[in-house]
C-alpha cells in the first residue's frame, strides 16, 4: 500500500473510479426483468382455488389456498428483493466527474489521519480511530472501498486491526469484514452512486461509531466471553479451550484430555476405552481384532482386548479339561472290557482223586 503524497497519484485513481462510473451507469439506465413468474403463480393458484370452491371440492379448496398463500408469501419477497436492488443501484441525475472525483479524493486527508491506496485489490483505505463502545475498546477499523466494484451492492469492507471480540465478529456489526448497514444503507448506496466519496467513508465510521443491542451479531455484555460448544454456558477467553480435532471452544469443565497424548477435547470427539475406562482420542485407540470394541494400546495384548483374552483362555483350559476327561473315561472303559476277557481266557480243570478244591 501507498500512501497519497503526490497530485498524480490522486488524477489516476480519479480516472479509474471516472471510468468505471460511466461503465456502471451504462449498465443500470436499462430496469431489470420484473419477477412477473412469482405474481403469474399467485393467480394460477387464485384461480384453481375459485374452481374448486364452485365445484364444491373441499379438499382441493383447501390445498389451492395453501398453495396460494405460499406463491403470494414467495412474490412479495422477491418484490421486495427487487426493490432493494433499485435502491442499491440507483442511477444518479448525472455521472460525477473526473474533476468532482479528484476533489473528492484529495479532501480525504482533512477528514482522515490515514488514508492510503492498495493498488494490488484496487481499493481505496481509511483508516479510524480507535472504537469504544460502551467502554469496550475495539480498536481501529480499516474501510476499504474497491472502485473496481463501484455499482455492486456492497463494493467494500470493514477490517479490524485489533482482531478483538469473537471469531469474526470484531465489532457488534461487522461480521467476516461485512458491515450490517441497518438504517443506513439507504445513504450509504445514494453517496457512492453520487460520486460522494468522503460521505461514503464519513458514512461507514458514524456506523462503527453505534451499537444497536437488538441487531448485534455478538452484544456486547458477552464481547470477551464465548460460547461452550458441550454447555452453552459463557466462558472467558482465558479459561476456554479449543478441541484439537473439531475446534469447538469447550470449558474447564466440559473439557476432556486424552490419557496418551494429552490433547484437548470435546465431549463429541473424546472416547474412551472399552477395557480400563480411561479417556482417549480417536487416534490413540485401536480395535481389538475379535470383538471390535475400541480399547487403547496399553490395553491390547497381540491386537487383543483383556476381556477376549480371559475367554480365549477359559476355551483353552475347557477344551483340555474335556480332552482329559475323554481320555481317563476311555481308559477306564478299556479296562473293564479287557476284564471278562482275560477270565474267559482262564480253563475250567475237574477236580481230580486226591487233589483239594480250593477256592480261586
């Protein structure tokens, strides 16, 4: 960026600006198409709804009048869209000129500390003073209007040069570098498309200037505090936390750490292990190879949970157990079998004269 120090400097971004407010009053003298396919629906279904009233259908009456309610809520939003789009692009009496545009541009200083150009985005920066709203300090504003886009609805932005307040709301109205105009857009459009310049700019710092509690986008009784992603309840920045894998800001309370790592995390992304109980990340968990369950690297014996481990065992020590059992009742049957057999193998001899018949 440069700051305007020389005459010439100001004459060659007057031209341009010159230039592209010829190209956009060229392009704005001719109305654009009237939304006519939204008023063309709200009498299509005017017009069932009377026949199915006279032919006495209550049920296709009553649907045509829905329809109908819903095709005339639709037509007026988009002629009020239209409407807006006039107002946004209004043609002035008359296109401002090269010498209106180069006065314009070298009063700018007089109303402004810093004023410079940025001639790699083609826009003109203004820089504010510090903003205090309500004894919050917001810091400076830079406004950076882009001539290329002179005659768009909103060809500029507001950027904060202290980053305070909540993500991307730095200011009560100003949300992602966009400003919410409020009552003021009507002004805002008329000043740019009359070639006001410094109005514009006047215009623009007034805004920053106000806080309106009803249309903030963050009010700011909660400007240092933010939002528990788990609670919803509101926390200081100091005692808030983001969680490394979704972002969410969570509070002391709500907020988990992994076991292994260490790292912050949210009730969405913390899980734990199905084996001790502990809290992990996603990333420092892995799946037991029978059953699944999620269990941490401690736990796993040869990608194995504790809990199928002592199944795997109580199997192992069944099995033998029964191959015992089958075993010793095989033998015990072997050597009741083999019992009859050797006395049927023993031969009867009579009792002879003079031998004793003595028991066995």
């Amino acid at each position: 960026m440069h700051q305007f120090k020389e005459p010439r400097h100001w004459l060659r971004v007057a031209r341009e600006i010159a230039d592209r407010y010829v190209v956009a009053a060229a392009r704005q003298e001719s109305l654009p198409p009237l939304p006519q396919a939204a008023w063309l629906r709200v009498n299509r279904w005017e017009r069932l709804s009377q026949k199915a009233r006279l032919k006495k259908y209550p049920v296709a009456t009553r649907r045509c009048r829905e329809q109908f309610q819903l095709a005339l809520t639709s037509a007026i939003r988009e002629w009020a869209t239209y409407r807006d789009g006039l107002l946004q692009n209004q043609v002035p009496a008359a296109v401002p000129t090269l010498r209106e545009i180069f006065a314009e541009l070298r009063a700018l200083p007089s109303e402004f500390e810093s004023v410079e150009l940025d001639w790699d985005e083609r826009e003109i920066v203004v820089q504010t003073p510090p903003i205090a709203l309500e004894g919050v300090d917001l810091g400076s504003f830079e406004i950076r209007l882009r001539w290329s886009d002179l005659g768009e609805p909103q060809p500029y932005r507001v950027v904060s040069l202290a980053e305070t307040g909540n993500d991307d709301v730095h200011h009560p109205h100003v949300q992602a570098d966009t400003l919410c105009e409020g009552e003021g857009k009507v002004p805002i459009s008329r000043s740019l498309a009359e070639g006001r310049i410094g109005d514009f700019f006047l215009l623009v710092q007034q805004i920053l200037h106000t806080y309106n509690s009803g249309s903030a986008y963050v009010p700011l009784s909660r400007w240092f505090s933010i939002e528990c992603a788990d609670c919803g309840d509101s926390v200081s920045r100091e005692e808030s936390r983001s969680c490394t894998i979704c972002e969410h800001t969570v509070c002391g309370y709500c907020r988990r750490s992994c076991t292994s790592c260490g790292d912050a995390l949210c009730s969405s992304c913390a899980d734990r292990c199905e084996s001790c109980n502990e809290t992990f990340c996603r990333s420092c968990l892995s799946t037991c190879d029978s059953c699944s369950e999620c269990c941490c690297r401690s736990c796993l014996c040869s990608e194995t949970c504790p809990a199928c481990l002592v199944e795997s065992e109580e199997d192992s020590h069944a099995l033998s157990e029964d191959a015992s059992f089958d075993t010793s009742t095989h033998s015990s049957t072997t050597a009741e079998t083999s019992a009859p057999q050797e006395t049927k193998s023993v031969e009867i001899q009579p009792v002879c004269l003079g031998q004793a018949d003595l028991p066995a």
